[in-house]
C-alpha cells in the first residue's frame, strides 16, 4: 500500500482524484480543512495528527512540521542508514505529496489588504512539504497543480508505479512554484520599505510561438499575467510581431481609459490613427481617415465594447488583430467570418515597469506611466492657450508618448492629423507629419502640434508654422529654448513647456 499526503488550500478536482488514489490502494493522510473536505464527502482518510501523535497548534500555522512527515517524504529508501532510522523510529514512507499554497499573491493584490492579512497568507508548511518532496523526488511524488492529477493517474495506471521521468517533471514545477511564491513574498517586503525596484522578477510559463520577429527566429512568451488580461476568441494563432503591436495597442489606449469612445490604430508599434468621439463608429471612422493606407494588415484597439455598426465599418478592412474590451453577438459573428482576423477581448492594465535584455545583461526602468502635470505647464509664449487648445494639447501629447522617437504629432479636435516619428532630426518627423496630412487631405490649420522631445532649434517651428498650426507642446529644456521660443512669437503660436520628456526608442 502507498501512502498519500494531501494539503491543499484549493480545492478544485481534489476529491475525484483522491477518490481515484483509494481505487488504486493508496492510503490518505491530510490535515484541518482538506481532511473535512474529504471525510464529509466519504473518502477513506487518516488525520496528520493521528500520525504524528501531535495536534494542530498556533491556530493552524503548525499541522505537517514534524520528523515524522518529513522523514517519510525525504527517506532515501535505497540507503541503509535511512532504512534503519525509520525502523527504528516507526515512520512511515509517503510515496506522494498534493499541495497547493495559500493564496498569499492574490492576497495582495486586493484593495485595502493589511499587514497582518497578508502575513497570515505566507504558507510555511506547504512550501517545505512542496521542498521535501521535490528534493527526493526519485522517491516521491510531488502534485502542486489540480491539472496534473489526470497526469498522474495515466503515469500510474501504465504499471502502478511513476516513471523516473514524469517525477522530474512535477519536481522541476514544484521548484518553480516554491520560487514564484518566495519572489512574491520578497518583492511584497521590498515595498513595504518603500523599495520599488523588485529583487526578482518570475515568469510562469512559456508557449512557443511560429518564430521570432523574422522566419528563422526561434522565439517564446514568458507569461506573466497574460491570460488574466487577454482572452483570445477568433483567429489563427498570435505572432511575435503581433505580440508587439498588441501591446503598443494596449499601452495606448490605456491613455484614453476614461475619455469618450476611442480607437487606436496601431501598425508596427506606431500609432497611425487616433480620435475621441461621441459615438465609437465616429471614433474609428474619423482615426482611420488619418492615414487609410497603413493600417491595412495593422491592429485596432477601442476602449469600448464593440458594436455591431462599428464591425460594419471595420470589416471593410483588412486588419490582423481587433480588440476590444467586449464584442457584442452580432459584431463577434460578422468580425469572426475572417478566419485569419484574430479577436481578443482584453482588460484594462498598465505595467509597472520594462525590461529589456541588452548584451551583458537587462535594463530597467519604472513604466512611463504619466502624461504631464497640469499644475507644472507653462505657457512660455506672448500668445495663451485657451481651454480647447489645452484639451487638445493633452491629447496630442498622449499620442506623441507612445510615438517612436524623434516624434512630431499634429492634432485637431480629438484627433490624430499627422503623425511622424522614427527619425534622427525632428524636423524630419515634421516634414514627415505635414507629408501624411497632404497625402490623405487632412487640413492643418488650427492643429495642436506635439513633440515628445525638445525642439534642439528652431528649424522645426519655421516648418511647422506654414501649415496654419496656432499652438505647440513640447517639453522644453534646450539650451535653444529662448531661440524656439522667439520663433514661435515670430509667427503667433501659442507654445506650453510640461518639464516631462517622452523619448521611445
């Protein structure tokens, strides 16, 4: 007879399986709320203490920590002196270990937690029975998943026993999940001091992706939360490159989280249209009248569910990826008739922080996750802005923040006109934003213009002045600035200095 351990804090799947372990001759031991789960639902199970000879105490935080537990998992049953200790000692061997942790991440991440809830959620018995067993794993089994009981049972109906292999497996996972949980707990310490830079950074798990950014590129997605924020509902499988623009996608529409309906376009990481509007189909319509050349083959993102009569719009476009925060029936089954249109509903998130891998090691650095301090703007030109300007000035620089650097943005109204970036000069991001304008019909008179960067001279303002455009905001901080700012008295412009740069590279 073999003899399981079971402890866990989910309960999901635990009974059939335990049930299936009582078919196959196993005997059960398990501890305070999982042996009730069992026993109440008439499965054949012995109490830790009665093993041990020792009550639960300190309400619960000592169940399994005793020699007796331990010994049984971390027996070396082919060593001669272990043999002896455990005859001697009377102890059992315990041929297989189903834990799962408290929920101490989840924990966390709930509003208004405290210190002391979190602390309570620090599993200490868990992880060590999760440790023991990985450790003599030639020997034990380790389950700290309900999607490997099924795992399980196929491996042990094959000859009543485990392969050396599959016992690898859920030891190499059991350390992964200890590890992911000490990260969690450390990093949790770091900001209670008041330490934003994570010690640790742990990714769960990895899926294969068709290849890199070009056919011989091998390439993976380390997932962190992806499936908590992406729910992919239509289409051939995410590519690399998709991966890319998809976040480029999110990152700016989390800009326009709260405004009225907006769509983002998006086509290489750029965005190549943008507008609020009243309506959402206004809102496509009017972002896409941007530049209706680039965003074929491109990614549209909305900021609310979408409709039927805006997928009407949208399906007169080739475009490889739609998200949006909800589809409605009728738009999911006109949009989903393309079988290569991915559709993925996603939720609303903004990360903390970037990492990058550089040769030597990694860069990074806190999100950029602001726009500009109202309260720190400054109007530095004889002519002010008024209220539709400043409006307009806000959405511009959000569009100019997520635009690769050198960025020049040219808006109107709550929509994008002209957009250029990528560039060494800024003025030719200029010449590049007004060239689109033309090329699509877009009148720039009136427009607000941002710049994510300084303007380094005032070549730019000399460009960007013969298009009608009354109004600029850009960081500010050249040592040319009294010379810009010349410039644009010289041709009336309203220009605003936010003190915030916004470089993408």
């Amino acid at each position: 007879m073999k003899t399981a351990l079971i402890s866990v804090y989910k309960k999901d799947g635990i009974l059939d399986f335990t049930k299936e372990l009582v078919k196959r001759n196993f005997n059960i031991i398990s501890t305070g709320g999982t042996y009730k789960h069992l026993k109440e639902n008439g499965v054949e199970v012995n109490k830790v203490d009665e093993l041990t000879g020792f009550p639960e105490i300190l309400g619960g935080r000592v169940k399994t920590l005793n020699p007796i537990i331990f010994g049984g998992i971390l027996a070396d049953r082919e060593n001669n002196s272990h043999a002896k200790d455990m005859s001697a000692n009377n102890l059992p061997c315990i041929d297989l270990v189903v834990v799962n942790l408290y929920p101490f991440q989840e924990t966390i991440s709930k509003p208004g937690v405290t210190h002391t809830e979190a602390i309570e959620k620090i599993d200490i018995g868990g992880v060590s029975l999760i440790r023991a067993a990985a450790k003599n794993h030639k020997y034990v089994a380790i389950l700290t998943n309900p999607e490997q009981y099924s795992d399980y049972l196929k491996e042990y109906d094959n000859d009543n026993n485990i392969s050396g292999a599959a016992l690898m497996r859920y030891s190499s996972e059991a350390f992964r999940i200890a590890a992911e949980y000490d990260i969690a707990i450390s990093n949790y310490f770091k900001l209670l001091k008041g330490d934003s830079q994570p010690e640790f950074i742990h990714l769960k798990e990895t899926r294969h992706l068709r290849y890199g950014e070009n056919p011989h590129q091998y390439a993976l997605l380390y997932k962190e939360n992806f499936d908590e924020i992406f729910k992919v509902l239509h289409g051939k499988e995410i590519s690399y490159n998709n991966l890319l623009d998809i976040e480029a996608a999110l990152s700016i529409i989390n800009e326009f989280r709260y405004d009225l309906p907006a769509t983002v376009i998006v086509k290489h990481g750029n965005p190549c249209g943008i507008a609020v509007r009243e309506n959402l189909t206004d809102s496509y319509t009017t972002a896409f009248e941007t530049d209706t050349e680039s965003p074929f083959g491109g990614i549209i993102i909305f900021n609310r569910n979408l409709d039927f009569k805006t997928s009407q719009e949208v399906d007169k476009l080739f475009t490889e990826i739609i998200l949006a925060p909800e589809f409605e029936k009728d738009a999911f089954e006109l949009l989903s008739k393309k079988k290569n249109r991915r559709l993925i509903e996603f939720r609303f998130f903004e990360n903390k922080f970037d990492l990058k891998r550089i040769t030597g090691g990694y860069l990074y650095q806190k999100k950029d996750n602001i726009v500009f301090n109202e309260k720190e703007l400054k109007f530095v030109t004889v002519r002010k802005p008024d209220e539709a300007m400043l409006k307009d000035a806000l959405f511009a620089f959000k569009v100019v923040k997520h635009t690769k650097s050198n960025a020049v943005v040219f808006v109107k109204d709550g929509r994008t006109l002209g957009i250029g970036g990528g560039q060494p000069s800024r003025v030719d991001s200029t010449k590049i934003a007004i060239m689109k304008s033309v090329q699509f019909g877009l009148n720039l008179k009136g427009s607000i213009v941002a710049s994510d960067a300084f303007f380094p001279f005032a070549d730019s303002i000399e460009v960007l002045s013969e298009t009608g455009a009354e109004c600029v905001i850009q960081p500010g901080g050249s040592v040319r600035d009294d010379e810009v700012i010349k410039a644009a008295d010289k041709h009336n412009l309203v220009m605003i200095f936010t003190g915030i740069r916004h470089f993408k590279h």
